[in-house]
C-alpha cells in the first residue's frame, strides 16, 4: 500500500504552489456576444490547489506569482487572502494604460447541448515575465516545506515560465519537498510561442523533476510526447488506456512515482460521470464512480489534485487518498468559481459513500 513518496512530517508551509493568477469573466448560461453582465471569480490552476488545500482542508499553504499593483491586481490580491493562501509575488507596475496586465479568462457556463466556451486576453501578461531569479527561493522554503506544486498552463506562458518551474523545482528538491505538475495541456497557450515541439521539450524537462505527475491521456500523449494507448477504452470511466501508458510515463520517467487523472464523461453540460484513478509504487486505485449534475465544471480537475495531495500529505493511503480527491472535485463542480466552497467534513462522508441526503 506504499505509494513511494518521502514526505515530510512537517514545515512551516504544506504546500507551495508556482503559478499565475487570474481572474474569471462568467456571463453564467449567456454566451459573450450577448452578454449584459459578468460574475467574476479569481483562479489559476496552480493557485486553485493552494487555495483549496488551504480553505477545505485547513493546510498552511504558499502562492508564488506575479501580481501587478493596479484594481484588478488589489481584487486578485483579496481573493488569494481570503482563501487563506501566503502570497509571494513579484511586483509589476500598471501604466495605467497597457499594462502589465493580470490576465483574463472569458468563459461562459452553455447549456445542454451548448458546450461552455473559454478563451484568454493573456496580452502583455505579468506573469509571462516571471524568470529565473525573479524569486529567493532559499528564502521562500527556509521554515520547510513539505509539498511543490507547479502546472502546464503556467509553464506554457513563455519561454521564460517553464525556466522557473525547474528553478522551484530544482530548490523544491533541495528542501525535502515532494514536487508535483499538473500537465494540463493547453494548445491554444503553446500555439501562440512554441508549438508541440517546444511543448514536449520543455515539458520533458520540468518531468525529470517531478514525483507527481497530474494528467490524462491526452495530457500524456501531448504534453509528454507519450504514444497514444494501444487499447481502446470502452467508455470515458473506463480506466484501462490511461494504465496502458503509465508503463511507457515511467520507462520514460523513473523518477515519477504517482501518476493520477479524472475520468469524465460528458453526457450534456450538467449531466456528467465521473471517475478518478491513479497508479502509485506500482499499483493502481481507482475511485468510485458517480454521477454528477453539474453547476460550474471549471476547477474540478484542480479540485481532485487538491484531494489527492491533501490526503498523501494527511499519511492516507493511496487508495484513500483517490477517494478524497474525486469526493472534493465531485463537490467542487456543485459550487460556482473555480476554488472550493466545500468542507473537509462534505468531503470525507461523500468520499466514504455518502448521499446527497439532507443533513440536519
């Protein structure tokens, strides 16, 4: 039942993740083109793993980031607060007219048969300028940490994000950290700069660092330069083609030790089931499966990573470990925004099987 990982008993941080910060635009079922008003919600798949350690599991956790010093940055600034999250940003200074810019994430909800649509204005983004040396990370892990955690949107950003992935990394390793990446594949980032070829380059890089790996089969395939499985799954739930390739993930990649994804089939927009799996020191635990009727789907892949880790740092089991990460991710779709709204307490009865039956 070993899933191989040396984690520390204790730091003065749990976990510390490396990312940029963003804020969400969410016209709600209303697609942009008509659209009157917005919610507006502040997220980052990097930093949504901290805020969720720290706010549904009580964990001390770290952002490390860029911020720029103008409202939006302030507003960005409070959420990350309240969320309980320790920041560490690099500072930029707005022009008042171009930037730089925290960036924008546009993404309406659709509706049964309409899918959700999602696209960017990442122009002249602050946190595409983070670079080596930008951050004193001896600094930043001296009171201990127990947990790095980085991801393929930030390290997609430009030529200079990924760079400072290995640098955390590299330091990470250095101060007894577990380090984990989150592949989450983004084409559309990749396109704008370096393509799949820089893709797979960089990527492969940053996975030579990694204990964790977070992704699915496309992820894998993409991101990794893995070839595709040589199976078939019967369905989106069925896990067989992402074991398939975990063989060649760590042939490729000894040093990875966990490797973990949701699986998620899409009936309509509200109507999805939904699965998880992951392999650890050489075997694999599968979750339970459910059905979920979906309020925001946006952040559950982050929320089941938030589980995962939540439950390795807390000395679970692998398989209990899964458990919590599809319960937290399961829960987070019901809530709307990107980070969590859940307690560990909704998230431990539903991970033991537990009912949407009224609690009194």
């Amino acid at each position: 039942m070993s899933h191989g990982l040396n984690i520390l008993p204790k730091g003065a941080y749990d976990l510390i993740s490396l990312g940029a910060l963003v804020h969400r635009l969410d016209p709600g079922i209303i697609p942009f083109r008509k659209a009157s008003q917005c919610r507006m919600y502040v997220s980052g798949g990097e930093f949504n793993v901290a805020a969720n350690i720290a706010d549904c599991f009580g964990l001390k956790t770290g952002i490390v980031s860029a911020m720029v010093d103008y409202p939006i940055g302030d507003l960005i600034a409070e959420r990350v607060r309240a969320m309980g999250v320790h920041p560490f940003y690099k500072h930029f200074k707005h022009n008042g007219v171009n930037g730089p810019n925290m960036a924008t994430v546009y993404s309406d909800q659709g509706h049964g048969v309409r899918p959700p649509v999602v696209f960017y204005n990442r122009s002249n983004e602050a946190g595409a300028q983070l670079k080596p040396g930008d951050f004193d990370w001896n600094e930043i892990f001296a009171g201990g940490v127990r947990w790095f955690h980085s991801g393929g949107i930030f390290a997609a950003l430009s030529e200079t994000t990924g760079e400072v992935i290995i640098e955390g990394m590299k330091a990470a390793k250095k101060a007894g950290a577990v380090v984990s990446f989150d592949l989450n594949f983004r084409e559309k980032l990749w396109n704008i700069w370096g393509g799949q070829k820089k893709a797979e380059e960089i990527v492969a890089r940053i996975a030579e660092n990694t204990d964790v790996l977070v992704g699915n089969e496309e992820d894998l395939q993409k991101g990794l330069g893995i070839p595709g499985p040589e199976i078939t799954a019967k369905s989106k739930l069925d896990p067989t083609a992402f074991i398939g390739m975990i063989d060649a993930v760590v042939k490729k990649y000894p040093n990875v030790k966990v490797v973990a994804t949701t699986l998620r089939e899409v009936h309509s927009k509200n109507c999805h089931s939904w699965g998880a799996v992951a392999w650890a020191g050489g075997t694999t635990y599968a979750s339970p499966t459910c059905e979920l009727d979906v309020l925001d789907r946006v952040g559950g892949g982050d929320g089941f990573a938030s589980g995962l880790f939540y439950g390795l740092l807390a000395g679970e089991s692998p398989e209990e470990a899964v458990k919590l990460g599809w319960a937290h991710g399961a829960l987070l779709t019901t809530t709307p925004g990107d980070t969590t709204m859940v307690t560990v307490e909704q998230v431990r009865s539903f991970a033991k099987g537990g009912s949407a039956r009224i609690q009194r």
